[in-house]
C-alpha cells in the first residue's frame, strides 16, 4: 500500500462521498419523519396495502414487512438505501482503475516505481475509506431519524444493528464486481452507465424473483442475499446466502488482482 | 554495462503488431535516437519497456534487471516524458508535481522549482487551464525532477515552440553531461542528429538500422550533383547509382560505392559546377522506408 496515491484517491472522491452521504441522510430522515402517521393508522394502511395485487407488494419486498413497526418500516426504508449504496459502490468499483485509462493518467502513475499490487490495494483502500464514510452516515441517520421518530413505539437493537453490519458487505461485494468487471471489458469510456446498470439491475433481479418466488435469481443479487425484511423476521442473515456473497466478493478481488498486474495499459489512440 | 538490454521482444496486441524481434543495447551515458513513423513500434517499445505493456515474447533489461520481474525498482530511477501528457485535470501544477516527487522518497523541491522556473512554467495554474505546449512542460518538469539516470523521451518537442525547444535540448545535453542516459524517440531527423550519438532506425515494428550517427552518414550514399552542358544521363550508368534525376540541366543521383569511378566519368566531361554531399539523416531515413 502507497500512503500517496491512498491520499490522492481519496481526495479525488471527497466530494462525490459527501454528495452521496447528504443524499442518504435526507432519504433516511425524510421518509422515517412518515413513520408516526403510518404506525398511527396501521390497520388502515394494511388494508390499504392488502387492496394491491400479491406480486407488486411482492416486488416491492412489502409482503413478508409490517409498516406500523420501527423495524419493519424502517427496512422498507432500508431497501431504498441500499439501492443507492450498490449505485455507489458500482460507481467506485468501474471507477477504480478505469478512470485513470480513460482519461490516460495511468501512464503517469504507473509510470512511477510502484507495483500494479501496490496500485490497485491503496486504490481499494481508498474507495474502502470513501464507502465506510458513507455507510458511518447512514448509520448515524438512521439511529437520529429512529430517536426522533419512533415516539415512544419499541424495537430490537440487535436486528437494527444486523442490518447497519450488513451494510459493509453489500458496498464490498459491488465494489469488487464493478472491478472485476471493469478489468474484464476492454475499455470502459464512460463509468455512470455500467454502475447504474449494475445497481438497478440487481435490484430488479431481486424484485423479480419477489414476484415469481424462484430461486435462482436469489443466488445472483445482493439484495436478496442481504435481505431486509428476511434479516428483520428472523433476526438473522440469510447464512449460506451470505457466505455465497462473500465468495463471490473475495473471487472478484481475486481475480482482478490477477488481470491487473498482466494488464496492458492503452495507449492514447 | 549496458543500461537497457532488449533481446528478441515481440509484442502482439492480440493480432495486431507492436514490435517484432526487437533486439538493440544502449550504453551508459549515451543519447539514444530511435526513429520511425508513426505506428512503427516506438512507443511500444518504450511502453514494454516501462512495464506498462507486457511482452509477447523475448525479454528486456534496464540496469541489469528484467522489466517484467523489477519493474518498481527499475522506475525509481527512470524518467519519462510520453509523447502525449495527461495528467489529472482537477490539479494544481504545484500539487501534481509534489505528488509526482512523493513516489521517490527523496526531497525534490528545490529541483522542481530550479526546473519550473528555467521551463518558465506557472505552478499555480490549474492542470486543465493549461495549453498543450504548458502540459507538455509539466511532462518535462515531471520526468526530470527526481533526477533520474534514465530518460524515456517520446517524440519530446511536439507543441513546444523553437525557443523552448532549444531550451528543452540544453537540458537535456546537460542532464547527459551528468551521466544521464537517454532514450529518445521521434520522427523529426533534425533533432535526431543534433542530440543522439547513435541511432536505431525501426520500421513496420522491426529493427532496420542500428548505428553510429556518422557511420550511418559516412558509409552510405553520396549525394551527387553535376551540372554540365549537353549532360546524358547514361554517362552515369555505372554500378552503384541510384535515383537519377534530371533538373535544369543538373544531374542528381546517389552514388554507393568507390567514388574514384564517379570523379572519373566526371572529369571526362566539360562541367560547369559539381558538388558531392553526404546526405542528410532524412534522405538517408528515407531510404529506409522505400
């Protein structure tokens, strides 16, 4: 690890972590200030909810949650934070080493004596540091939005706090697939697209296989691997499903430490 | 000790040729010309060179050590100037600069700013405010500072303007005259010839021609013009000459060989004027690539 290049990254992605953070504490605290009228009325919201067809409840994961409990309504929330963290992270992920070879500055750092293994660690640090931020701010919000909103109404802190340490895992295993993925395209031109692609794509997996009930697509997304509603009823992680996300996180770190220290770097064309 | 060794190195991307069989040695202290069009393998070899492509086949060393295998250690004293420069757009030139120092562990400050300002270059401008020709001397002043015994410069001068370039060769003579060695790539032949003391001409990926500077231009043709009255060029039809050309009554032709059997054709005839030249590295170059 270089302490340098780890201080450059990271300043280069200040201002994108900070956006993303004020975006995540507005989203957490403007939609948890509902909850009191929701839980106020649950009967009337249930019956309301239940007027829906089975399948988009299902879509929306609103099937197996009860909106008139902190938890329940909290993991609701707890969805849509995700989405926007799988964004982000995808974001670092393509990001990470393709920004320098699309705007071929990648000369320039490799050109130093440093090692790809070296490069490629402090970068993942770095976007480490950037993520971890973020997710130290949703944490936060999510506590103070709870304490101003709960007024009075009970809940697990054990399951709260399963579902914040989840957090970690699901920034890492899109961090990681972006690289990889990154790594294995010839030249990435421009990052928004892929990582919007990869965020969006996963959550809809996951919202299909919500509404068709199958299997399958429950192996491919982290948004069923780490499940809200599912953490909040059992008050435990999906384990196997969990252990698969790791594996799959640690292969892509793997298998891109591989491709990028035998990566040609483009020249300008 | 040969400062860069490069043996057999072919390079591939994917179908498509780089280089093929590169073989050439460069010496401590010399300035190396290595010349070719566009698309000849210059920067391909100067990439592989760096580690920032890998070879297909065959190897390189620089200071004794493979590239493949040493590549930091080797870069810590190598100093490189691409043909185009990028660097992080959001940047102060001052922060671009010290964060380029901070990767050689040493105190490059009074050199970045000596080099600054004999480059005349603003250091608290911002990267992307800069013209081609400012950047282009942010490349300089970020290939030089940490004094480095190695050189890469490919194709150096573009969007530098005369004076600058004058400039940028004194530097360079002077880092040489330290001891530096240089590798330095272009297709301009007449900074080739100012600067290098021994050339490697590279075409279509291939070594063509690798010698001394004068060698190339002794032991090769002459330029032969003779203006006479009535002059047929069959009076020149011997063995060795090449390219006749008739222009306003003046004969041009290349002549290799023993140039007695010229002088003697020549004196033969009733001539007005004659001159025999070496020919410059361009017509020589040229040749190459016919």
């Amino acid at each position: 690890m270089n302490a340098n290049i780890y201080r450059h990254e990271f300043r280069f992605r200040l201002k994108s972590v900070i956006i993303w953070s004020l975006a995540l504490t507005f989203l957490i605290v403007f939609f948890f200030s509902m909850f009191p009228v929701f839980a106020d009325q649950a009967a009337l919201m249930n019956e309301f909810l239940a007027r829906y067809p089975q399948e988009l409840r299902a879509a929306f994961g609103m099937d197996n949650m009860d909106l008139s409990t902190v938890l329940g309504f909290y993991s609701f929330i707890f969805m849509f934070v995700q989405l926007c963290l799988a964004i982000q992270a995808s974001n670092y992920g393509f990001g990470l080493v393709s920004i320098e070879e699309s705007e071929l500055t990648a000369d320039f750092l490799l050109s130093k004596p440093v090692s790809r293994a070296q490069v490629l660690t402090s970068k993942l640090l770095a976007a480490l540091t950037s993520l971890t931020i973020t997710n130290l701010v949703v944490w936060v919000s999510s506590f103070a939005a709870i304490l101003l909103f709960r007024e009075g109404r009970e809940y697990d802190m054990p399951t709260l706090l399963l579902l914040m340490l989840s957090i970690v895992i699901f920034q890492l295993f899109f961090l990681s697939v972006g690289l990889v993925i990154s790594l294995l395209v010839k030249r990435v031109r421009s990052v928004t697209p892929y990582a919007l692609g990869l965020g969006f794509g996963m959550y809809v997996l996951s919202a299909f296989s919500g509404v068709f009930g199958e299997v399958a697509l429950e192996l491919v997304t982290p948004f069923k691997h780490l499940d809200a509603p599912y953490i909040v009823k059992h008050v435990a992680y999906n384990t196997p499903l969990v252990l698969l996300n790791v594996a799959v996180t640690i292969i892509a770190l793997a298998v891109s430490y591989w491709l990028y220290t035998r990566r040609d770097i483009p020249a300008v064309s | 000790m040969s400062v860069i060794e490069v043996t057999n190195l072919t390079k591939y991307y994917g179908k498509s040729r780089g280089i093929v069989d590169v073989s050439f040695k460069e010496e401590e202290g010399e300035i190396f010309g290595f010349i070719g069009p566009n698309g000849a393998g210059k920067s391909t070899t100067i990439r592989l060179l760096l580690s920032l492509i890998h070879p297909t086949s065959g190897s390189a060393k620089v200071f004794g050590k493979d590239v493949v295998t040493h590549g930091p250690e080797i870069r810590r004293d190598i100093g490189y100037l691409p043909s185009e420069v990028f660097y992080y757009e959001g940047m102060k030139v001052i922060d671009l600069l010290k964060y380029s120092a901070s990767f050689y562990g040493k105190d490059c400050t009074e050199r970045l700013h000596e080099l600054s300002e004999y480059m005349e270059l603003e250091l608290n401008r911002r990267i992307s405010d800069l013209s081609y020709g400012n950047k282009k001397k942010v490349g300089i002043v970020q290939g030089l500072l940490h004094s480095p015994k190695l050189l890469f410069l490919d194709e150096p001068t573009a969007g530098l303007d005369p004076l600058m370039q004058r400039k940028f060769f004194d530097l360079i003579r002077k880092e040489n005259d330290r001891g530096v060695t240089v590798f330095f790539s272009s297709h301009i032949l007449g900074e080739v010839q100012r600067l290098c003391t021994r050339v490697g001409i590279i075409r279509e990926g291939k070594i063509a021609e690798i010698s001394d500077i004068r060698t190339l231009q002794q032991n090769n043709y002459k330029k032969v013009n003779v203006t006479a009255a009535g002059l047929n060029p069959a009076t020149f039809d011997l063995p060795g000459v090449t390219n006749v050309q008739t222009e306003n009554g003046t004969l041009h032709f290349f002549f290799k060989g023993d140039i007695n059997a010229v002088l003697q054709k020549i004196s033969a005839i009733q001539v007005a004027d004659v001159t025999i030249e070496e020919p410059t590295l361009e017509e020589i170059f040229m040749h190459y690539y016919e």
